[in-house]
C-alpha cells in the first residue's frame, strides 16, 4: 500500500475503538488510528484546533453515527458541506443494521456502510474490508498525483504573432 494512511475514528466507545486498533495491528494495516469521542472533537481535529493543531488531515475518517450531544448523521452533514472538509472519504461504522440509516447516510457519498461486529473475528473481517476501502483509497490518490504531476504538452505558437493555439505541437 506504501505510505500510512491517517485514519480519524469519531466513536465514543472506547471498546469498540480498541478492537478496532487491534484488529487493525493484527491485519498489519499501514494506517494510523486517532480518536475523537465527539463531533465538538472532531470538529476541532478537522479545523486543527487546540490540542489537534498539529494533526494531519484524515485520508479516510470512520463515524459512528450514534454519538452523544450530536448524532453522527449532523457531523457528517457538517463534513460534507464544509469546503475544506467535504472531499475526506467517510466510513460510517455503526451498530444500526437500519435500512433507513443507511439510506439517510448513502446520499452522502460515504464510501461505505459497515455494521459494528459483535464479536473479535467480525473486527478482524472488518479490518480486512477497511484495508480494501485505505488500498482503493491510496490507488485512487496515487492517480490523482500522477494526473497533477504530468508534464503538459508543449504548446506550439503561431507563426503570425507568437501567441499560444490550440493545437499541441507534434
């Protein structure tokens, strides 16, 4: 996959955030994991704020949609219509099994829809499942890099007055 990918977790249990860890290590994915418990933190990760002023930007950020104070689905309504935020790809990871949860998230644009496991080995698949989502994102950075860093075709200049065409030289 080559380099880490930062992975911001918004998830208020504890729990669930370590086995998350675990079976991330145990996967041996190349990301590194921060928490914030709440949309007031993640709001302050996302805008490097205080304590996360030196923090990176999030390459992917997982959300638990049932958060206290503010639910999941506002924080994600907030990312998605922030300009220097909207374009971070978002997993939402919940317990919800709920059709209308997934509908209410899907017209988002997230990147997935995974159920929180109820047992070790489902962390483990899930690890599995995340690495091919951070692969898929990685591929889909290192094109964007290769498309930015391209070299333009040269321009060919009219005889006449030396100005820039349209055409590409041959």
């Amino acid at each position: 996959m080559g380099r880490t990918l930062h992975v911001l977790v918004i998830e208020d249990n504890l729990g669930d955030f370590h086995l998350l860890e675990e079976s991330f290590g145990e996967q041996a994915l190349p990301a590194q994991l921060y928490l914030v418990e709440n949309a007031v933190q993640a709001f302050s990760f996302l805008s490097k704020q205080g304590l996360y002023a030196g923090m990176p930007t999030p390459d992917l950020i997982l959300l638990d949609l049932n958060l206290p104070v503010i639910q999941g689905h506002k924080v994600l309504d907030v990312i998605r219509t922030t300009d220097d935020w909207k374009n971070i790809p978002v997993a939402v990871l919940s317990s919800s099994t709920r059709k209308k949860d997934q509908e209410a998230v899907a017209r988002y644009g997230i990147e997935a829809y995974l159920v929180k496991p109820g047992h070790y080995d489902g962390y483990l698949e899930l690890a599995r499942n995340l690495g091919a989502t951070c692969e898929r994102l990685a591929n889909r950075e290192r094109r964007r890099t290769a498309t930015l860093t391209r070299p333009s075709m040269p321009v060919q200049r009219e005889a006449s007055g030396g100005h820039p065409s349209a055409t590409s030289a041959v």
